[in-house]
C-alpha cells in the first residue's frame, strides 16, 4: 500500500511537473514590537526585495546578513532594494532577536516567524535560505546556505530585474 | 478513515497538478534526506548498529488554489539515525491536512502547527533535528472578528512518532491590541493576550481524585513605547501525573518577564523566568520529547560554537529560576574603537538556580519564596563576542565564554559543577575570484569532567557553490581523542548535497534548548535537501 502512495506521489510530479515561480503566501509573521503582520503585505513600490531566513545561532546566517549590511549604502543608491530579514528564532531567542538587531544596526527589515510557519510555507528547509523577489513580488530566485562572496550573486539576480 | 483522508489529499494534488497549466494553483515542496553509514570505533565508544545504515527522509507537498490549500508530508525512517527514537522507525505520510482561508478566517481539518502567545502554554511545531514532531491531528479555527482583535482555537490529539497519542486537547486563545482598539494614533503598542487549554487522559488506576482533565490557562501582555518594551507572561496549570511518578502532581505555574531597551547602534534586553511544576504533556506516560504540550526553551544564549555546546543548559521544567541579560553594541564607523567599517561587541549573562524544594517520587515540594534563590546553582554563563571587519577581504570574530555548568543536577552522576572558560577565533579570508577561507579555533579549559579540549576547523569556499571543510576535536584533558571530520557540499539554488566522514561525540544536542541525546557516532554522513 505505501510503495503505491510513492508511486502515485512520484508520479504525480513526473506528470505535472513541478511549478517553480512561487509567490509569497499569507502566513502571520510578527513584528519586533509584537503586532502581527501578513507575509503577503510585503511591498517596496514596484522595487526588488531579498528575503533572508536566519536564525541567532546560525554562523553562516549572521555572515551572510553582516555582508549584506556592508553593502546595503551602495546597493540601495543602485537598485533601491529592500532586505527583509526573517528570523525562525523560536521564542527562546526572540527576545534576543531585537537587541541584536539594533545593537548591529541592521537597515533591514526584521520579523519574527516564531512558528517557522512561513519557513514551512516556502519549503525552506534550513537556514540561511535566501530569496530574489521582483517589482510584483514574484519570486525569482532563491538560494541555501552561505557562502563567503554569496552577496555577489544575490546582488547580481538584483541588477538583472533593473534590465 | 485516515487512509480514505490522504487518497482524497492526493488524488486531488494530482489532478490539479495535471491540470495545472489551465488554472491558478501551484504545487510547492521540499525534500531532505539525511543518511549515514556507520562503523564501529571502540575509541569513542561508537557501536554501529546491526544494518550499519540509518537513513532519515521527508518530502513535503502543498498545493494552493485559490482561498484552499492542502498538503501532505511523507516520512521514512529506514531505519531511524542513530540517536532518533526507535519508534519511528516505519514510513508513510503522517502529516495531511486541508485549509481554507480567507481574510478573517483560516479552517484547517487534519495536520496542523500552532502556538498560543510564547508557547508557555501551548506550542505545537517540529524540529526534525531533534526528532521532534508534536502537530495536533484535529482543527484549528482562527478568526479576525475586527483588525485588533485575533481568536485561535484548537482540537485534536498529538502526533506520537507515526501514531497520535491517548490525551484530547482543546484550547482557545485571544489577543487584542488595545491601543488599535481605541484608535489611539501613537507609536506605542499595547497587546494583551489570554489563553486556555484542557487536556483529558482517561485515568483506570486506583488513585481517588486523580486528575484525567488538566486545565491550564495564560495571561500575557506586550507594551512597547519609544526605545522600552515589556513583555510579561504568567501562566497556571491544574494537578496532573507524569511519567516518573504514580501520584498526583502538584499545580504548576510559569511566570516570563522581559524588558529591552534599544535604540541605533545599541540594544538591552533583560528577562527573566520562574518554572514550577511545568511539565505538561498530552499523555501521561510520555517520556523524553514526546507529546509536549508547552514549550520551555532554556532561557540562555545559544552558542554558535562546538565547544560552547559541549554543555548546555536543558531546562529545568520542574523547577528553575533565574534569568538573562543581553547588551549589543557597534562602536561607529571611523571612531577610534570602530575604525573603518565598525566594531560589533555582543555581552550576554545568564544564570540559573533551582527552585528550593525537594524533589520526592518525581513530585516537586516547593518550600521556598516565589521570588526565592536559596536552591542550588544549575548554570552560569557570561559571554562576550567581539566582531570586526577589517579590509575588505579579512573579518574577524572572537570569543570569550565563562560557564558554570551543574552537571550532577543536570544530567545525573558525580561529576558536581563543571566551571570552564571557552576562548574562541573566527577568521574570515576572501581570496580572489570568490573564494575564501575560514578558520576557527576554540580551546575549553576545565579542571573538571573531561577537562581541557582543543577544536580547530578550516573551511574553504569556491563561488556560491562548492564548500569544503576539515575540523578536529582534541580532548587533551582526560580521554586523548581526536574527533576529525572531512567533508564537502554542493549548492546550487535551493538545492545542497553533502558528504561527511568521521566521528560525532556522544552528548546533549540542543535546538532552541529543547535536547536529545546523540550517542557516540563514526562513518559517512550523506545528505541531501531540495525545495522546490
């Protein structure tokens, strides 16, 4: 019986196939101060968003978020980008989330996703997880994981959308 | 019942994936499969099981249509990795369910996750990590009847590994925001929150006045105006049974209270708890992760190096008081401390005692003041972490960690409080042409349990895709073990692979403070994640 659920599983990719352009769902996220907001509400006036999930106690996450703030000045003026930085701290950290992202004064964008409900809604398995979404918040890109000189690639996905 | 459920969820997958092309709904998912082949390594102590293999696998399905959206999750455990409950080895979709939702209102029927205020009441989630997987199999209604006031309501029975376990739970919660409600126009926020949950187990033992239905409620309140924000939580909870005794437990309480004062460049935060009696699950008889109805996190910083996590603090949900203080601060870019680019220093406090009290036959007696810290010491930590870029090319983190970990409270034995000192380097390289290296090196130096260890690693990256590293454990103090491990990855999009070889230490793993054990472990870990 469960070899036939795979089956039909399987199959069902193989004859849909799969759709790659995801949009962004409407999960509840909350806000630093605590209000709730929807994921869907997620706008910069017709311009591009990254999208990062990361967590405090995540190396790589903080890496990849501590370089994006190096180059927000000069990417801003370019592409007049935002960055929302969504963390997946559970309400072990949440408390922690907020002094540490004044104390680094991060220019970005910052919720709490407590529940990972909206790390569950676009499938993103671990953190860092990071998305390219354009003027009409479609995603166009996304990415796992962190690698030293990463922002590079993602600023380029960025600059192609100006074309 | 369930199987007709899960035919219907499918079959309906398919037939709007097929037809996909004529309408609106997307199909989305993820997979991951973890896989290691073992070895037996008497150094460490690691004993490969009788198939040598063990192999953890999750696909994830949704499909979204319009105001509905459905899923399901597969999982197969073939045989489960080493240090995952041996229940779950079996495979099939455990998780399914189906929502509607509108602007007000969200129905979900079957699988769900869910949290009311912190989750010192109630907290439904899964960290695969830790094995954990506690989704209600029920409903979950949540309704806007105005934009500031949000309702939730729950039913069902929890998942136990690919079954559900005996309790019932029900519970509704409600959070308003005031300020919204009186259309106030300030830039102040003023939430309060309450919440109520009953759980009912039948009881056949012969104990009079046993309780089979526990309720257990929670007031909340968040208020944040100008840099200052308070958060408070207190939560109460009926006599109950658990597992290590056969009498009735005592009324448990939970208080959780935070203050954070933040502003640019600079953020504080200090909070505080007091658990008592707070085990709460949906089943009686449950042990070690499973069926947890709240979520009592470890208040204390999780450390991002492997040494800081040798030991971790695992709360101490019968009985613990104490709390944490947390300070960041840049130094400004072109000041004498901040030089060119700035300098992040990160300060973090935290201590914990146990409540005074005795602990008989698994039930506590709490003989101290509610605010009271006579009981012992469990756990001290102080940290600080200090982050600078310097070039363009070379940035830099070092640590330094001081903990006091009571390891005969915490984890059984004689070895009585572990004091240590962790000094940690991070170093970060670029090379050219996308390439970088990282270094990291940490000492523990301990009198105590194991005493001294040495940890080193090196990283070395190519582009966004290819990631290859070697690190080493050293235990110097009393055992002479290296653990080394090699490995490499591949990312490309939303898709990594990678390959590992060598050993993993026995000890506590620790996701946001909840902990499993991992025993002692040698052999080639493959694995593999993709979301699509």
């Amino acid at each position: 019986m469960k070899k036939f659920v795979l089956t039909l599983i399987v199959g069902c990719l193989f004859i849909g196939g799969i759709h790659s352009q995801k949009k962004l769902p409407d999960v509840t996220i909350k806000t630093l101060s605590g209000e709730t907001i929807s994921s869907k509400d997620f706008f910069n006036n017709g311009k591009p968003i990254i999208i990062s999930f990361w967590a405090t106690w995540c190396k790589p996450c903080l890496n990849e978020l501590s370089s994006f703030n190096d180059e927000f000045e000069d990417w801003y003026e370019e592409t007049g980008l935002k960055i929302i930085a969504i963390s997946v701290d559970d309400t072990r950290a949440s408390a922690r989330v907020k002094s540490l992202v004044s104390g680094k004064d991060w220019p970005f964008e910052v919720y709490l996703d407590q529940n990972q409900n909206l790390k569950r809604a676009l499938n993103v398995v671990n953190v860092p997880h990071t998305f390219v979404l354009n003027g009409n918040g479609e995603i166009v890109w996304e990415h796992t994981s962190y690698n030293p000189g990463n922002e590079e690639e993602v600023i380029e996905q960025v600059r192609r959308l100006m074309k | 019942m369930n199987k007709v459920y899960t035919y219907l969820i499918l079959l309906s997958l398919c037939i709007s994936n097929s037809v996909y092309s004529q309408n609106k709904g997307t199909l989305t998912g993820s997979f991951e499969s973890n896989n290691q082949i073992y070895k037996n390594d008497s150094k460490i102590g690691a004993r490969a099981p009788k198939d040598k293999f063990g192999s953890n696998n999750y696909l994830k399905l949704d499909y979204t249509y319009g105001n509905f959206r459905a899923g399901i999750q597969y999982e197969a455990y073939l045989p489960p990795l080493l240090g995952y409950d041996f229940n779950l080895e079996d495979n099939g979709i455990v998780h399914r369910f189906v929502t509607y939702e509108d602007n007000d209102l969200a129905i979900t029927v079957g699988n769900f996750y869910e949290q009311f205020g912190s989750g010192l009441l109630f907290r439904a989630w899964e960290d695969r990590q830790l094995g954990l997987n506690n989704a209600l199999e029920g409903v979950n209604i949540k309704f806007k009847p105005t934009n500031y006031i949000s309702l939730k309501a729950v039913y069902g029975k929890q998942r136990k590994y690919f079954d559900t376990g005996d309790g019932r739970i029900r519970g509704i919660d409600g959070e308003i925001n005031v300020l919204d409600a009186l259309k106030a126009s300030s830039n102040s926020t003023f939430l309060l929150g309450v919440g109520y949950l009953n759980r009912y187990q039948d009881y056949t033992g012969p104990l009079e006045d046993y309780p089979s239905s526990v309720d257990a409620w929670s007031a909340r309140m968040d208020f944040s105006t100008g840099r200052s924000a308070f958060q408070f939580e207190y939560v109460r909870k009926g006599e109950d049974g658990n597992a290590s005794t056969p009498q009735i437990v005592s009324e448990g309480e939970a208080l959780l209270a935070n203050y954070s004062y933040t502003q640019k460049g600079l953020g504080f935060n200090f909070s505080f708890r007091r658990l008592e009696n707070m085990i709460f699950r949906s089943e009686r008889e449950a042990v070690n992760n499973e069926l947890l109805v709240n979520y009592l996190p470890a208040n204390t910083k999780q450390h991002k190096y492997s040494l800081a996590n040798i030991y971790p603090y695992s709360t101490q949900a019968m009985g613990e008081i104490g709390g944490q203080i947390d300070f960041v601060y840049t130094f400004k870019k072109k000041t004498a401390l901040g030089g060119k680019y700035g300098t992040n220093v990160a300060l973090n406090y935290s201590h914990y005692n146990k409540l005074e009290g005795t602990l008989v036959d698994g039930i506590f007696y709490s003989d101290s003041d509610f605010l009271g810290l006579d009981g012992s010491k469990l756990y001290r930590d102080f940290n600080v972490e200090i982050s600078k870029k310097w070039s363009k090319k070379l940035k830099s983190t070092f640590a330094f960690i001081n903990l006091e970990y009571n390891k005969s409270e915490l984890e059984g034995g004689n070895k009585g409080m572990v004091k240590s000192k962790i000094y940690v380097a991070d170093i970060l390289y670029k090379l050219k042409k996308g390439k970088a290296l990282r270094t990291e090196l940490q000492y523990l130096n301990t009198d105590q349990d194991m005493g001294d260890w040495i940890a080193g690693a090196l990283e070395y990256n190519i582009g966004s895709k290819w990631s290859f590293f070697v690190s080493d454990m050293y235990n110097s103090g009393v055992s002479d073990t290296h653990y080394i491990n090699v490995g490499g990855s591949y990312v490309k999009n939303a898709t990594r692979f990678s390959v590992s070889y060598g050993r993993q230490k026995e000890g506590l793993l620790c996701v946001g403070g909840v902990c499993r054990m991992v025993p002692a472990a040698s052999g080639l870990t493959i694995s593999l994640s993709k979301s699509f």
